[in-house]
C-alpha cells in the first residue's frame, strides 16, 4: 500500500511556512459578547435515538430496485416546531455514533437554534452497508461507493424526514460535517441548495486535488507543527530514517529494531522496513491532526498539546543510530500508550477501529484521488514523489479499479465555486488538511474562518475549559451566520405565504 496509507485518516485540513492571518470577520469579534452557549461548562449529556431508512442501492440507474437499510441518529431534546431548525451531520468514513460522540459542537448549540440534531451515517460504513458481509468482497459490489451515492442518500433521508416528522416539513436544514464529512456538507450545498439553506464544512481539504494546490503542502504543515513544538524535533525526525536505513543493513538490526520499539510482530525482512516507515510517518500525521489543547482520545488517549510532549524526547539529533531510534520510541510511545495499557506497538494499526479503512481505501482508489510527495528539506519526511502510475497500478492490483483524478474537480467545480452560496470553510492553521481547504473568503457568502491554534476540526468539538480563544470565536461567528441563514429562509417562506 505504500505511502497510500496516509490517506486513511481523511478524518471526517495555511500556506506552507506563513501563518494565515485571523481573517478580518474573525479579528472583528474579538470585542464581541461571546455566545453563552461556548464558555466552559459541563459536557451535554448525548441521548439520540437510533432509526433506519430504506435507501436504493443506486439513485442514478433503473436497472436494479435493490435497496438497504441507512442508519441514523436523531437528538430532538432542545427541537422546536416553532422557529425551530434542523441541523444535519453528513456522515463521513466511520460509525456514525463515533463521529456524533465526537461532535459535540452542534450539541452545545441546539438548544440556542433551537435545533433537532440528524447525524446520517454514510454508505459502506458503520451498520450501513448495502451488500452486508458482501459489501468489501469486490469491485463490483463496492461499485456504488461514491460521492455522489452518499449526496443522493442524505438527500432522501432529508426529504423523508420532512414527510414523516410532524413540525418538519417547513423547517431549515443545515449541513454539517468535519474532514471527509465537511467536503460532503460543502458539496452538498453546491448539489442540492433547495434542501440545504447552508453549510459548515470543518477541516475539508476540498481542494487536495490535482493541480490545485502544491503536492507538498500537507507534509510541510505536519513539519512546521513538529518545529514549532520543541528545538530539534523535526530535524530528530528527519534523521531517523536514515538511521533506521543503516541500522537494518545490518545482521541483527532487524531484530534490534523489533526490540527496542516494543513492536508485537518482529521485522524479518528487509520490506518490513518500508512498512515500518510508514507506520511511524503515519503516526507523526495523525499527531499533527489532533494536537489539541486538552487531553482527548479521538484517535488515541492523548495528552494536552501531544507534540509538545513527544518533542520533549526528541531534543537532540546528534546521537547515534540506536540512541536516536531508542528516542523515537518514546515518542512513539506518547501516541500508543498514553494509557500505559500497551503491552507493544503494532505496526499495522495507527487509529480507532471506529473509522473504515477498508472503504476508503476504495474510495482513495477511485474518486477520492489526493496527491502527497514530500521532498525532505521543507519537510521532515523521506523524499517521496507524487507518481500516478504507480499510485493507479497499486489501486488495481488491490481493488481492480483505476482512480479518476480529475472527477472530484469536475464534479464539484474545483476552485470554480463563487457561483455557491452560504458555505463556511473553516480550518486549523496547525491542521495539516488546510494546505488544501479554503483559507480565505471567496465571496460574501463562501466564508473562510482559519483558526490560529486549531488542529483537525477543534470547531466541532464539544466546549472545553482549555479551549483557546479563536476557537470560541470562531464558533461564535459560526453560530451568528447559521443565526442568519434561519432568520432569511424563515423571511422567504413568510414572503411566499
């Protein structure tokens, strides 16, 4: 699989070096009274009901009436028939109820927009699965994973709970989503605006595609983390590879390696290398994307600040190979076994089972084309291309596909969005996914909120007491323009009446 595997935490994302400055919307706030519902206090207690639609296996063909059974979520506690608004989670690459116990944002303001709470689980993942236990066997079956499946589902259900809820039918819905599922909520608006009045789509990487933003641009951001974080660390990092290089060159490296990284399954050849580097490369990725401020255990349990406290052990690259590689252990180690509960280190497990690997290393294959190369100078990886061929023969050896690079763009407009309205794209200046998101206003309408210390999606995570001020900013203008949008879709309906 190869550095493919990077991809694999699309969870549901600044120029490299620069930091982007606070946009002015977000500057202006800071003299505002921030919204009650942000500051710190208990967590909301999470009671949703579990429910199932029947959905058509393909929206798009007539061929086949096979249907399966889409689950989800819905919280009404704080709902009002009058003036009140539904806010709808577009499901990403997981179970839902993880991405709903993990997105407590919409949690903390329901009762302010008076909101029902709809958390839709995505097609293939979670109990949503079209062929059951047959879903992953082929290319066949897996043939009805895409985007646009996804869209057309959370469409229907959108329709049907309209029909079916009393109080509904005249309400405004708002999408919402973080990483893989915050492109959805983006894209969702751009396919369906007469369901949706608008969209908050956290940490979407909706331009990670061909030829719209530098390959490069993800590692470079994971870097600038790692430097930022401790004297050293990233240069620590970016030497480790050769010392791992020269260490397993020789006789008994292999077996030295397996020890001193406390790895479950030893190496014991020479391309269990390769898949060591990725795993720890992958690790380093992952830690860049959830460098929160507070503990957390949304990939793994976690302290505050996770860097800072891995960088505490990598302070100095001048040592030997084995002292060197002894050090990257317990960085490792923050990530693995923050807990103290692991017993060793598997190489080939990076995050929670929560999330659907398997599927979206189809979808990576297919659609989901997103190119990443690193250089070894801006960055602190191994030196990596960017090269399709070999990207596309991997996919077809493994899945019997070959990717459309260019059907993400052409689908959903690439950078050619301004002609959309009511979308705001925010991110985290310390997220490595906002090399390819929206990091500066387009239109009016199409907002970019960046938020300076915000790692993958903070903004949709619950309230915390650790929670840095451009956060709670940031939720608040994102609160004040859904404000909007309700209070215009509720002027148009009494215009029309």
């Amino acid at each position: 699989m190869g550095r493919r595997s990077l991809l694999l935490l699309l969870l549901a994302f600044l120029t490299p070096g620069a930091a982007i400055p606070v946009p002015p919307a977000l500057r202006a706030l800071s003299s505002l009274h921030l919204s009650t519902s942000f500051r710190s206090r208990p967590a909301v207690a999470m009671k949703y009901s579990i429910h199932y639609i029947q959905q058509k296996v393909d929206h798009f063909g007539f061929h086949t009436d096979k249907t399966f059974k889409q689950r989800y979520l819905i919280a009404d506690k704080h709902w009002k028939e009058d003036g009140g608004s539904i806010l709808f989670y577009t499901g990403n690459e997981g179970d839902i109820i993880w991405f709903c116990n993990n997105t407590g944002f919409m949690w903390d303001m329901a009762e302010e927009l008076k909101a029902m709470l709809v958390f839709a689980e995505h097609r293939y993942y979670g109990e949503s699965l079209p062929f059951g236990a047959n879903s992953f066997k082929d290319s066949r079956h897996l043939n009805f994973l895409t985007t646009e499946q996804a869209l057309a589902d959370f469409a229907k259900l959108i329709k049907y709970l309209k029909r079916t809820i009393p109080g509904a039918r005249n309400q405004p819905v708002i999408a919402l989503g973080g990483s893989y599922g915050g492109m959805l909520a983006a894209w969702f608006r751009m396919k369906y605006p007469h369901l949706v009045v608008g969209a908050l789509a956290s940490s979407a990487p909706i331009w990670q595609f061909e030829n719209m933003v530098p390959c490069g641009v993800f590692m470079k951001i994971v870097t600038t983390d790692f430097r930022k974080s401790g004297p050293n660390c990233s240069e620590s990092i970016r030497r480790s590879w050769d010392a791992i290089s020269r260490l397993t060159e020789k006789g008994t490296g292999l077996h030295w390696l397996s020890e001193a990284l406390h790895l479950c399954t030893p190496l014991t050849e020479s391309q269990d290398v390769q898949r060591l580097k990725d795993w720890i490369s992958e690790t380093w990725v992952n830690l860049a994307m959830v460098d929160y401020p507070y503990e957390s255990n949304f990939l793994q349990p976690l302290p505050a600040w996770p860097i800072k406290v891995v960088c505490q052990y990598l302070k100095n690259p001048n040592v030997s190979d084995t002292w060197l590689l002894q050090n990257i252990f317990q960085a490792l180690n923050v990530y693995y076994n923050y807990s103290g509960q692991a017993r060793c280190l598997n190489i080939s497990e990076t995050a929670t089972s929560s999330l659907g690997a398997l599927g979206w290393s189809y979808q990576t294959c297919t659609e989901m084309v997103m190119p990443f190369c690193s250089n070894g100078i801006d960055d602190m990886f191994e030196p990596h291309s960017w090269n399709f061929k070999e990207f596309s023969d991997d996919c077809f050896k493994q899945w019997g596909v070959k990717p459309r690079p260019s059907w993400i763009p052409t689908m959903y407009g690439g950078k050619n969005i301004s002609s959309h309205t009511n979308i705001i794209f925010s991110n985290g200046e310390i997220d490595p996914w906002s090399g390819g998101g929206v990091t500066k206003d387009i239109t009016d309408t199409l907002l970019a909120i960046v938020i300076p210390e915000g790692a993958h999606h903070l903004d949709l995570r619950a309230s915390n007491a650790f929670d840095p001020i451009t956060v709670l900013l940031a939720r608040s203008l994102e609160v004040r323009h859904m404000k909007q949008w309700i209070k215009d879709f509720y002027a148009s309906l009494r215009k029309m009446h």
